[in-house]
C-alpha cells in the first residue's frame, strides 16, 4: 500500500558510521476535516524525476565533493547536487511510483477516478535526448534500457571500468589493492554485487493506466540544470572524452560557484587543461531543445497524444500549453530561463499568453503548473540585446487579477511545502510543491479537488513508490532497485546535519496528508 495514510516509511536506528535502515511506520492522518461535495478533479502529481544517463561526460561529478562534510570549501560553495550515489536508479525509480499510482486508481478521500497525472518538470536530469526517451518509456509503459556509451560495459564512476576515484561510491566494494572508498568506509554504504550491471539492464515498466501531462524545467533544457548549452558543450556530451576533475589550481570557489549559480551568467567549469580519461561515444546524448523535447513526447504516443504538448510547440521551439479537462483548465508554464541559471522566470510573449488562457476560462476552474515554485522565480538575467525576463512579482500581479485560479502547482525544491496565495479582495489561491524522485523521501501526491457549499477544499495524500522496504538479498528487479535508491537517498552524507538536513524535504505535516481550503470563484 503506497499511501501514507495508510502507513509511512522512515529511518530507524543508526549505525557507527551513521547509516540508518528504512523501517515501516503507522499512518498520517489528514490535517483538517474531509472534504464532502462535487469532485471536480483527481491528479497525480509527480515531480522532479531526474532521470540521469550517469555516464554522461558532460556531467560534473566531481564538483559535488566540495559539499562533503569535511571538505574545506563547504561553507562557501553550499549544497552543490551534481553527484547522488543513486543517480544510476532513476528509471526503476519511476517505474515503481508508476506502479503504485496504477494501484491506487481513485482518489483515497473521495474515491473518485483519478483523471491524470501531472509531472512538473525536471524529468531529465542532463537536459539529453536518452533521457528524455528512458523516462518516457518509464511513464508510457514498455522496454527501459537505461544505457548508454558501451553497451557492453558501465563506464559510471562508481563501476570498476574506469579510474577509481574514492569520493564516489562503488556499489561492488574496492578493486583488488585497493582501499575502500569514502561512502562505504566512512558513512557505512553497503556494498551490492551486480548493482552497476543490472542498474544498466532493460527492464519493463507497467506504464501509467492513466493520462499524463508533461511540464518542462531546467534540467530538460540546461547542463546539470544550470548551463546553457553551446556548440563547445554539445560535442563534449556526444564526444569520447569524459572530464573528471578541475584543472591544476582551479580548485577555488571562484571557479566552483560560477558552475552552479542560481541566476546567470553560468559557465562551465572546464578549461584546456581539464584532466580527462577516454570513453566511449554517444550520439543519443545530444542536448534537448524546447521543441525537440515536445516532439519527443508526440513522436511516442501514449495516452494522451503529446501529453500537453502539441506540433505548435515543435514548430515554435516552446514548452509552455493547456489543457482543458472536464471540469478544470490545466495551464502550463515553461519557466526556464534559457539563458543560464537553475533558479526560474518566463519571458513578456509568455505573460501574455498566461493571461489570454486564464481570461478565455473565466467561466472554469484553473490549475496552473509550473516547475519553478513562486519564490525561486528571481532568474532575471538576459544577456545585451535580449528580451527582458518576467520574475514572481509581476507574474503574481497578473495571477491576482484572475479569480478563477484555484492551484499552482510546481517542484523544483525537491520537497513538500505549501501556501496560500490571498488577492487583494480576500480570495484565495493555493500553491504547493511536491518532493522528488531522485531525493529522500521519493514521494508524490494525489490532489482531490471538490467544489464544498463554502468553497473549494483540495486534498492531498502522499504517495510512496512501490519499490521493496526490505530489499536486501532480493532480485534485482526494478521494484528492489527502487528500494536501494530509497535507502540511499534517506543516507546522502552531505545532509547528516544542519547542513541542509534531509528529513527537511518531509515538509510539516500541514505540507502533506492535508485538505486546503480556497475561494470558490463561482
């Protein structure tokens, strides 16, 4: 049973060195009284799926380390993300939240059919075409075979194929001569035999049973989320020629925080002198563009066709659509600044066409999807001679003026939160995210959206994956792959403290099993 109402999954006792087992847990109730009325719409809501072709050589892994707990530039540079020892199990992943949304088949309050599934953005994680194809795969049901480079051998850095490098973790224990390396021997990881292998076999996901809709985020367009692509970094990602370190003296902040920054300019940190190791090609990791992205959705098929996306954005190179169901109008925003910057905006011709499909619906309930979160939409950069970036303060002044938006909902922070929006007037708008797939606790929702005699009550209730709780000694079929990335997402030793504490990404109660209440419109 997948959700947590019914029962929840947490960390148990801690071991020496500080690694902790899941352990099943009794239910979460719900915050606040059930809702009794109309059901207007069922969603899933999955976020943040992060589906990594790891042995990309445009990665940059090895800039992670400088978040280690002991490294001495962690104060300056924060929480940097470009390295998860779960990053090669990102396709079971979605597959077992497949599987458990396919299980449920109502929602768990109103017991109503569940009309789709959101995805809000960060599907891929290095913006490449593989990965976009592996998760579409995932979600539309069928073969996933998340491998690329050699087909015969990984070329992960946590394989024994390529240089070994004790930062990383290696699932199968140190090569012969060998000292163990840092996340085994100093943060307790486990060692399991045949995990980087069979991490790379195809496998068959169930495929959602029912329609899903597509939001675009920085990690679908952006190296590592950040970076804009250009010819020097599209023949690198394609290329044979991995880089694995900052070159000689470089190892500073200066060079480190331009990699990474919120709001552009970005650069990426590589040079001439970079040092480098030789692998094996792979055309399929070409970047993604707006328009090549949506065509990769329509050319799939799947319930629906396009899943949001239509040939208007193929042929305009956009990611922005919407979608009208029954009783509510899905709009979705494309908030990637295309320019650099992993925090978000959207352009003025965007605003506009926001406002002209909230005004057409003034008779419709609206649900607006994004994958940047209200707060993080400060990403105003734009380089000489480019149109201005529009961030949260103007787009909030437009979203006021429009009474029949009930929702926003977005991901991005990889972790459940919530508010209330409240208009001049009084009325009231809700905007929530949803926790990733790639980090602890590896959640999504159901939102049951009912019109009340007092006003609209929307309903959450978290879901767990299906992936195994007790996956030791298991096969390694997809659901116990799954189980794996779990265990390790709750043991990231970057966030065994204050740090950026990984039990933060629960949210508060009052950010999950809970039913909202807005202003009716209508």
């Amino acid at each position: 049973m997948a959700r947590t109402d019914k029962k929840t999954i947490g960390p148990g006792q801690t071991n020496n060195l500080g690694w902790r087992d899941l352990i099943e847990n009794s239910g979460e109730s719900h915050v606040n009284d059930l809702p009794k009325g109309k059901v207007l719409a069922v969603l899933g809501h999955f976020s943040d799926l992060h589906v990594c072709d790891a042995e990309s050589p445009s990665r940059i892994e090895y800039l992670d380390r400088f978040s280690d707990p002991d490294n001495k530039w962690r104060d300056i540079v924060g929480y940097i993300g470009t390295y998860r020892a779960q990053e090669i199990l990102t396709t079971q992943v979605v597959a077992s939240m497949v599987h458990a949304m396919n299980e449920l088949k109502t929602g768990p309050i109103t017991n109503a059919p569940i009309d789709g599934v959101v995805v809000t953005g960060d599907m891929t994680d290095n913006a490449q075409k593989n990965e976009a194809q592996w998760y579409i795969s995932a979600m539309n049901g069928g073969k996933v075979e998340p491998v690329s480079g050699d087909r015969k051998k990984s070329e992960w850095v946590g394989s024994h194929n390529v240089d070994y490098d004790i930062c990383y973790w290696h699932p199968d224990g140190a090569p012969i001569g060998k000292e163990l390396d840092r996340p085994i021997a100093k943060f307790g990881f486990p060692i399991i035999k045949g995990l980087v292998e069979k991490a790379r076999s195809a496998f068959v996901s169930p495929g959602l049973n029912v329609p899903w809709f597509a939001t675009y985020g920085n990690h679908d367009q952006l190296l590592q989320g950040t970076v804009a692509p250009d010819d020097d970094l599209d023949q690198l990602t394609i290329g044979n020629q991995r880089i694995v370190g900052l070159a000689k003296n470089f190892e500073t902040p200066e060079v480190i925080m331009p990699a990474v920054a919120e709001v552009g300019p970005v650069s990426y940190p590589h040079t001439k002198d970079s040092p480098r190791v030789t692998i094996t090609s792979d055309q399929m990791r070409a970047f993604n563009t707006p328009g090549t992205f949506a065509d990769a959705h329509i050319a799939a098929g799947g319930n629906p066709a396009g899943h949001g996306f239509t040939k208007e954005n193929v042929e305009n190179n956009t990611a922005y659509w919407c979608k009208d169901l029954e009783n509510i109008r899905l709009i979705s925003m494309d908030t990637v600044n295309p320019h650099g910057g992993w925090q978000g905006s959207i352009d003025e011709k965007q605003l506009n066409w926001i406002r002209e499909k909230l005004t057409e619906a003034k008779d419709k309930y609206c649900v607006l999807l994004s994958h940047h979160p209200s707060p993080t939409l400060i990403n105003d950069f734009a380089p000489t001679g480019k149109p201005r970036r529009v961030i949260k303060d103007e787009l909030l002044q437009e979203l006021y003026q429009h009474k029949n938006l009930i929702a926003w909902i977005a991901g991005h922070v990889h972790r459940h939160a919530s508010g209330l929006h409240t208009r001049p007037d009084g009325s009231t708008f809700l905007e929530f995210t949803t926790a990733s797939h790639i980090d602890w606790p590896q959640q999504s929702r159901v939102i049951e959206i009912v019109k009340e005699e007092t006003g609209i009550a929307i309903a959450s209730t978290v879901i767990d994956h299906a992936g195994h709780l007790d996956w030791q000694d298991k096969e390694l079929d997809y659901l116990t792959l799954a189980g794996i990335s779990r265990a390790l997402s709750l043991n990231d030793w970057q966030r065994r403290d204050d740090f950026n504490p990984v039990l933060a990404r629960h949210g508060s109660k009052e950010d999950r099993n809970v039913v909202w209440r807005v202003t009716d419109p209508f």
